[in-house]
C-alpha cells in the first residue's frame, strides 16, 4: 500500500515547508515539494491534505499499560489502557511499566499486554522492575532482561524519595545501575533507570551521590515527575544544568502544569532537549485519580495555543527527545525519508484529523477507523 499525503505543512518537528509525504508499507519512503511525486495506479491512495500540519507520532515513555495498583486496597487497582484510547491521543509509541504494585501486577501481563497493543499498531517497549528493589524481573536479572528481551529497555519505575518506595540505598541503587548499564551495552539497548521521583524529604540528592561514587554515565538516568513540586522542579533544572535528563508529567494539577514548567525552562535557558514529557495513564494519582494518557497531548496543545510557545519547540518534548533517549532515533520521533510512517496531522485548531501508526491509517477526518483503515480509500472522501 502507497500513500500520498498531499500539500501537508511538515513539522518534522523542525518546519520543513508544505510537502508531500509518501508512505510505503510501513515507512515513511519520500517528502518532497508538492507535485513532484507523480505516482498513480492501483494501490496508491491520496490524502488531499492542504491546510492540515503534520508532526511525528507522539512517544509517551510512561503509560502503566496493564493499569497501576490503585492505593485502597484491591478495589481500587486500575484496569488496562485500551489501545483505541492511545491512538486518538494521537501516540503511536508508548513504554509500559509496573508501578507501585509489583505484587499482583506482573512482567508476563505487561509483557503480553504491550505485544497485544502492537498488533493494534502501536510501537511498544517496556522495562522491567516495579518500584521496589530489589527488583522484580522476568529472568532473575535485569540485565538479563535486556539482553534476551527485546521489548526491555531499561529499569523502571524504580521509587526514590517516597513514603511507597523500598528506601533503597545506595549500594543497591548502584549494583541496579551497573546491571542497566550493561544491559544497554550487550544488548544494544537504550538502558535506562528510570527513576519514579514522589514528594519526600531526599529529592534527587540520592542520584547526585550515586553519581558521584560511580563513572556511570548521565544519560543513563531519567528521573521522572520533577513538576509535581516547586522544590523538586528547581532540583531538576539544576541537575539539568549539570547534563542529566528530566522527565516531566503530563496533567499535574498540585505542582508545575505542563505549560508553566515549560515556560520557567525557557525563562532559565535550559535546553529542552534534555527534557522529556510523558503521560503516567493509568497510573494511581495520590488523591486517588487515575493519570489519564489524554493529558500528553492536551497539555503540549495548551503550550500551543495559551502559552503561545511555537509547535517546533514544544513538540520535540513528546517526539523527537524520547525517541533520543530510547535509542529509536531516527526511526521514530522525526519525519524524514527511512523513518517509521507513525504521522499525525492537525487542522489549524490543532485538532486530531487523521493518524497513522506504522503506515496503518488509524483515524480519518476525525473518525477512528482500526482496523478498517487498510481498507479505507481516501480519494472517494475528498
Ligand atoms: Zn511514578
């Protein structure tokens, strides 16, 4: 199957002009000045898509995919995210995670889940652990982990600085660190630990020892929820300062909002590459809420539109940066010739009008279509 995306406005996420964007299979195969393409016959389909904008498919690096434990007993777990719901967020790659409950929560179901959400066209990974150390693992190792699974990228959320962490120190959090570390190296993965960050006394001051007392690299760390508080938030600008990368958290409501957090970014000079922003869905909020994955895209649209912040500097946050940390860059997060065809257009209201995950035609005119959009003919629609 060939599709042509006609007179579309490219944010690769940088603005590459109107373009025409050719999609073969499952790739994005060409983006050219419009009407140099001239391809026709059967299997060729054409979206006329003149005053839309394209940008990469979203990446939300932390999405509770199998649902959190909820904080009230066994009546209160959260149930699975159901893909449609990622899909008309406009995500295409999500990285699923155990949270708190790594007691009835397993490996094996976030596993199967994140493959079943891959046969609905959504790009997954995972990491293995939950909150507590030592960590739960599907092979007795994480490392292990990393090597022979591929879907593994790293360690998460392991819970520093929070009543419901298992207040590891920092020989266990260091032997965990090493194990990630060659886990990334053997395996060719991302490697990442990815730090779940909760409203105690320690902050990040457990991450600066254990890079103090280690060579481990930076870049191996990204400690996430650093907007949930004003004292956390000013401990993440410095330790980006010092070259580490941040994760932020999509419809914060006690801390920093999205808008504001990356507003004050701006104001203090950081560079936002090494910020990430992600969604916690379905995920237990304290009050007993429930993360909702809507909130990624609904936030860097308010940056858009309400901060007045421009669409190439807010949406690398949720493409182009993730994709960098996991090491999938420049197959996902950008829109480029040899790139993965995950492409999501807006109407000039920023509205959700069409999406590909993987080349598949997912939604239509605002219309979700699963699995119907392989068969769907755009030029009878236009
Ligand atoms: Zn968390």
């Amino acid at each position: 199957m060939v599709t042509i995306i006609k007179n579309v406005a490219c944010f690769s996420p940088k603005y590459l002009g109107v373009k025409d964007i050719c999609v073969m299979e499952n790739k994005i195969a060409s983006i050219t000045d419009p009407g140099k393409l001239d391809l026709k016959g059967s299997g060729i389909r054409t979206l006329e898509a003149e005053g839309l904008l394209a940008f990469p498919g979203m990446i939300d690096g932390h999405v509770h995919i199998i649902g959190g434990g909820g904080e009230e007993g066994f009546e209160s777990q959260i149930g699975e995210i159901d893909g449609t719901e990622i899909l008309k967020a406009g995500i295409t790659t999500v990285v699923g995670l155990l949270g708190a409950d790594g007691l009835t929560k397993s490996l094996y179901s976030l596993l199967a889940k994140a493959k079943a959400l891959e046969s609905e066209g959504i790009s997954t990974f995972i990491y293995s652990g939950s909150y507590a150390l030592p960590p739960v693992t599907f092979t007795g190792d994480i490392a292990k982990d990393m090597v022979l699974i591929d879907k593994v990228v790293g360690a998460g959320e392991i819970a520093i600085s929070d009543h419901r962490s298992s207040h590891p120190d920092i020989q266990e959090l260091l032997a965990l660190s090493s194990k990630v570390h060659m886990g990334s190296l053997i395996g060719g993965k991302a490697g990442l630990l990815h730090l779940h960050l909760g409203d105690g006394k320690t902050g990040l001051s457990l991450l600066h020892q254990l890079l103090e007392h280690s060579d481990l690299p930076m870049e191996l760390f990204l400690p996430t929820h650093i907007n949930r508080n004003p004292v956390l938030f000013e401990q993440g600008i410095a330790y980006v300062r010092q070259g580490g990368n941040i994760d932020l958290t999509s419809g914060e409501e006690q801390g920093l909002s999205i808008p504001e957090a990356i507003q004050k970014l701006i104001q203090e000079e950081i560079n936002l590459q090494q910020v990430t922003v992600s969604s916690d869905a379905n995920g237990s909020i304290p009050d007993g809420g429930v993360g909702k994955i809507r909130t990624l895209f609904d936030d860097v649209i308010r940056c858009i539109t309400e901060t007045r912040l421009s669409p190439e500097l807010v949406f690398p946050l949720v493409t182009a940066y993730p994709a960098r940390r996991l090491k999938q860059y420049p197959q996902k997060g950008i829109l480029a010739a040899g790139s993965d065809a995950d492409i999501l257009l807006l109407n000039a209201n920023y509205e959700i009008e069409t999406l590909f995950a993987m080349g598949e035609l997912k939604i239509h005119n605002k219309s979700f279509l699963g699995k119907e959009g392989n068969n769907w003919n755009m030029q009878q629609d236009v």
